[in-house]
C-alpha cells in the first residue's frame, strides 16, 4: 500500500485485478481482405497499420465462443517480439470487434474488472518500472516472449478506479495536445511559416 498526500494507493498481481487471456493461432491460410480485423504485434508496435489483416465474420465467431475476444474497455499486451516491443500496450476504447494473434498478443479483460481501468494501465505498463519488470522476464533469443505467467505476476500500482480514470484521462489530454501542436508544426513547416 502506497500513501500520497490523503491518497491510498494498492499493489497487487495483474490476475488479481483481471482475468489474463491468449488466442488460438490462425493459419495464414484463413487471413482475408475484408472481414473482423486481425491484430499481430506488429499492429501494435508501430503506428501505421498499412497491411491490416483480417479474418471472415464466420471465423471470428467461432474463435469468439471458443477463446473469447478483446472487448470495449480491455488492454491489448504485446507478448511476442522484439525486445522493445514486447510489453507494449493498446487500449481498446471502441466496441468494433476484433481478434489478436495468439502468441503475439495477450489481452487483460478490464472491461469486467471494477478495481482496474484498461487506460490506466496502459500508461502503467509505460513507466520506467514496468518497462525494467517486462525486459528482466522475457524469454527467448531472437523472438522475445512475455508469456500469460510473467503477465498474470506483474506488480501493478493504483488508486481508485475513479482517480485511475482521471489520471488516464489527463494523459489522454496531454496525448491529443502534443500530437495537435506535432500537426501544426508540421504544417507549418510545410507552407514555410516562420515560428518565431
């Protein structure tokens, strides 16, 4: 238990807070032009998302009912990759379905906890602790693996779920801020406005 200033802050396991789920992995074979998004790691880890895979509607739905899928409110991991990759996060904050590559990716079903916001975790698992915590269990050589056990264990921080979504939604805030000044500098240096 952490105290700031009038504020009581728990520790506890991830699988304490949120049931930890992996995928089944789909062959190559099933991927498709149109259909219910299919996210790999590398979806997750870079911002443009040029070759976005997806899977029919009919598969999803029994892939659905056989493992589950990440719903509105949950947090994607990446745990399989690169060593900078793997650890990273997305939040899922709309309600459109999708599926996630087993193996590549875990999800944290924050949409059913009441203790733990999905936003709020995802800037956790980008401090300087969790970043440590995350490269000190990894496995493997050349593809690096953050496995549901490793995950499940994960030390995690945090005030009540009200102060969770406020602190979530400042950082948000500050996000959309800086990326809207980022656009306007960039357009301003495209039609050669001076800044200064």
């Amino acid at each position: 238990m952490y105290l700031f200033k009038g504020h009581v802050w728990e520790q506890r396991k991830l699988s304490e807070l949120s049931k930890i789920f992996d995928s089944a992995r789909i062959s190559n074979s099933l991927w498709t032009n149109k259909g219910v998004p299919y996210l790999r790691s590398s979806d997750i880890n870079t911002e443009s998302r040029q070759d976005v895979l997806n899977i029919s509607l009919e598969l999803f739905q029994k892939l659905d009912k056989q493992t589950g899928s990440p719903k509105q409110g949950d947090l994607l991991i990446v745990s399989g990759g690169t060593p900078k990759s793997v650890g990273l996060t997305f939040y899922k904050d709309d309600n459109s379905p999708i599926y996630v590559q087993g193996g590549a990716i875990l999800y944290a079903q924050t949409s059913k906890s009441s203790i733990v916001d999905g936003n709020f975790l995802h800037f956790e698992f980008l401090t300087r602790r969790l970043r440590k915590y995350v490269h000190d269990v990894m496995t493997g050589i050349s593809i690096r693996h953050f496995t549901v056990d490793p995950v499940s264990k994960t030390s995690i921080t945090f005030p009540s779920i009200t102060e969770q979504q406020n602190i979530s939604g400042l950082f948000d805030y500050l996000d959309s801020a800086i990326a809207h000044h980022q656009r306007e500098l960039f357009s301003r240096k495209i039609m050669g406005i001076k800044i200064y």
